[in-house]
C-alpha cells in the first residue's frame, strides 16, 4: 500500500464547538480476588549515559497473572529513556518482531511507513516524540523502529467497548470506567505488557495499561480523576484512514498530561483533528463527577459529532440509557447487566460486565478505573485464556512507594525538595 492510496480516502477537519454546548466549564468490598501482590524486582542496565530523572520497577501479580509496573519520572525525554531501561529486554523482543509481523500484514514497507510518520508526527504532542527519542535511547532500539510502531495504530482498525457508571449508579458515588480492547492477538504485543506511571515534572501524573515499547495510551487516568477509553468503529473496509493528525493514542497521553476536569478534557477534544471514525467515553472522577460519551464520525450529512449524557433519550442506545450511565458496547449486551446491578456497580461488578462483553478472539486488554480513589484493575490475554479469561491485577496510585518511606510517590512528587537531583519519591 503506497502513502498516496493511505490518504486518498482521509478524513479532515476540526471538530466545532458541539462539545461546549454542555455547559462543562475548562479548567471496596470482595476485592481479595482481584488484588496481586507488589515485588521489586532487577532491571538490565541502559548503554547510554543517564540524562537524569528516575525511574524504579515494580512487579503485580495474581495467579498465574503476572505484569511488570515501570513508574518514571522527570522531563518527557527522562521518562522516555527511563522506561526504554526498565524494558530494555522485552522492548528488545517485542518491538522488532510486532513491527515486521503487521508490515507484512498491512503490505507495507519502510519507505511508507516513514512518510506517514513524517505526516502524523506534525500533528503530534512534542513531548511524546521527546519521550519516543528518550525511549530509543534507553532501550537501545533504532529511533526509527520506534517511530515505525508508533504509525501502527493510525494504519489499523479497533473494536472496543466501555461503560462509565458514578452517582447513584454506583455502591459509593465513585466513577468507575472500563475499557475493553478487542484488537489483534496474533501481534503478541499482550505477551509483553505494562503498566506505566509517568510522574512528570510538568503536568500530571497518570498511568497507563500498555506493552513494552508503546508510549501511546489506548486507555489511562491521571492524579485528577480524568480517565480515557476508545471504542473504534473504522472497519478494514474503510481503510486507508487519514495521517494528518495525532492518533487517539498520542493525544490521550496529551490530556492525561493537562486535564483537570471533564470540561478541560472536552475542550481539548474540540482541537483535534480526526483520523477515523470512533466514539470514546471520558469521565472524571473528582470534579465534575460524571462521563460523556462521543461519536465521533465524518460524515457527509455533517452529523459528525455527537456527546451523549446520562439516561439521554437522543443516545444512539436509547430506550437502553440509565441514569448516572453511559456506555458502547456495539450491541453486545451489556445493558441487562447494567440496569440489574445499577445503583450497586462497583469494580468487582463492572469488571464482570467488561468479561461479558468483549470480542472472543482478540479480547488482549481489559480495565476497570476507580477515577475517584484513583485505582485500576487490569486484565491481559496470556497462558490459559484472553483477557476476559485472566485473573484481573490491582494498582492503587496512592499506594505507590518507591523507597519505602511510608509516604506515597505522587504525594512526594517528581521533585527533589532538597536539591539533591533525586526525586522525593526514591530519597530514602
């Protein structure tokens, strides 16, 4: 496939100020089974001289359920070379091999492949391309190879699903949101999966369900309660789909950075260009206390974009809409399960609507947030099953302790109160 048949279909232009019109402003029990236990655990050493931050490792694990957690910190460049050391040897495995596998299956080569990115990179959040540098250099992989996986999800199709659920939906008022992503299994990115905290020194921390050698956020929730998902509707058949404007991936990471409300979230929202068509469900957990979910599609009737609140009568599901709910399932069914359960959902339920409703045989990702209390639940395909199959690990932000000083790494900061140029958060 030539760059010119890629873009020969694009799709262009900003979304309007739909998104304003909501009058947003900018600015648990039985949980022994879903809870893994947090281990240190050694990292291969980097070639490269260290240009500052930090970064420590840590390992989640439940059964036969194990995910390595990488929490990093400083500039996006620091934090991209500190990630690259702490995967070195699972980027080294994964990312060549993934690369090669899908440009065999999109019938693509480098040359293409490095067009496009000369096209989405001007579209792209300075700081991920700082952090994809940083991340060749602390894995020791050519920029490029990085570069050429980061095209990947631009080239490709998703199917998804996500539910968000707060107010007197849910046992404690909390916001709960899930994420499922049903994408391709024969990539074997699960075989290699992460969970990234970025504590940067500007911006917010947030985290990140991922795979050794992305940076993109697929789903993510940072210290303010703003949790993302995605459900994609572009089918292969819809294919090529357009390069002249950052991936769902790239700017998720970009408002996970910003955003402190679901009015910031949608602002920003209303900047960005489209690359295909999708709906995505935002929520926020601690300020505005409730979750929108979007359609957003080009269309030639100029229907291109549509927000959804709770219990709408206009949403594309209705009469199937619950107060203090909104969700994309594709009709899956996840709606007998959320009016059965609604005004008692909490993370244990949520997570098994999300195992109920994934597409079986390429369910890799699923995830439950707690963007009140700011927890996560994450399940991956691997030994004995899919993601929906696959015991479900705990990662509680607060509970974050990289030193062992009893004082929790997102209290303490990325940065260095006495001056030392080490990060209050591995001081001890």
């Amino acid at each position: 496939m030539t760059l010119t048949e890629i873009l020969r279909f694009g799709l262009r232009g900003l979304w309007t100020a739909t998104l304003l019109g909501l009058g947003l402003t900018a600015d648990s029990a039985k949980e022994a089974s879903l809870l893994g236990s947090a281990q240190g655990s050694p990292v291969p050493g980097a070639t490269a001289a260290n240009p500052g931050g930090s970064g420590h490792r840590l390992s989640l694990s439940n059964g036969v359920a194990r995910v390595p957690v990488a929490v990093v910190r400083g500039t996006p460049h620091q934090m991209g070379w500190h990630l690259g050391r702490l995967l070195r040897e699972e980027i080294a495995r994964l990312a060549p091999a993934t690369l090669a596998g899908f440009k065999s299956e999109l019938k693509v080569g480098d040359e293409t492949l490095d067009q496009a990115w000369a096209l989405t990179a001007g579209h792209t959040d300075p700081r991920v391309l700082q952090q994809i540098a940083g991340l060749a250099e602390g894995s020791g992989q050519p920029v490029r190879l990085l570069q050429h996986l980061h095209c990947l999800p631009l080239l490709m199709p998703y199917s998804c699903s996500s539910i968000a659920a707060w107010g007197e939906a849910t046992e404690d008022g909390h916001l709960y949101q899930t994420r499922n992503l049903d994408w391709s299994l024969k990539a074997g990115a699960h075989e290699f999966p992460v969970l990234v905290v970025y504590i940067p020194d500007r911006g917010h921390a947030h985290v990140t369900p991922s795979f050794a050698g992305f940076l993109g956020a697929h789903c993510g929730m940072n210290s303010r309660g703003i949790v993302l998902s995605e459900i994609g509707d572009a089918s292969a058949k819809e294919m090529p789909y357009d390069l002249h404007a950052p991936h769902f991936t790239s700017w998720f990471r970009s408002i996970l950075f910003d955003a402190d409300s679901l009015g910031g979230v949608l602002e920003r929202f209303g900047r960005i260009p489209p690359t295909k068509a999708y709906h995505f469900v935002f929520g926020d957990g601690r300020a505005d206390r409730r979750a929108v979910k979007i359609r957003a599609h080009a269309s030639k009737d100029g229907d291109d974009l549509r927000v959804w609140t709770a219990d709408d009568p206009t949403d594309e599901l209705a009469p199937n809409v619950l107060p203090d709910v909104v969700y994309q399932d594709e009709g899956r069914g996840a709606f007998p399960h959320l009016r059965r359960h609604h005004g008692s959902l909490d993370a244990r339920k949520l997570t098994e609507v999300a195992c109920a409703i994934p597409i079986k045989g390429g369910n890799v990702l699923d995830a439950v947030f707690d963007a009140t209390d700011l927890v996560a639940w994450v399940s991956y395909a691997g030994t004995g099953g899919e993601a929906y199959e696959r015991p479900f690990l705990r990662l509680a932000l607060a509970e974050l302790d990289g030193d062992g000083d009893g004082k929790g790494d997102l209290a303490e900061g990325a940065a260095a109160a006495d001056a030392d140029g080490v990060p209050d958060f591995l001081a001890r």
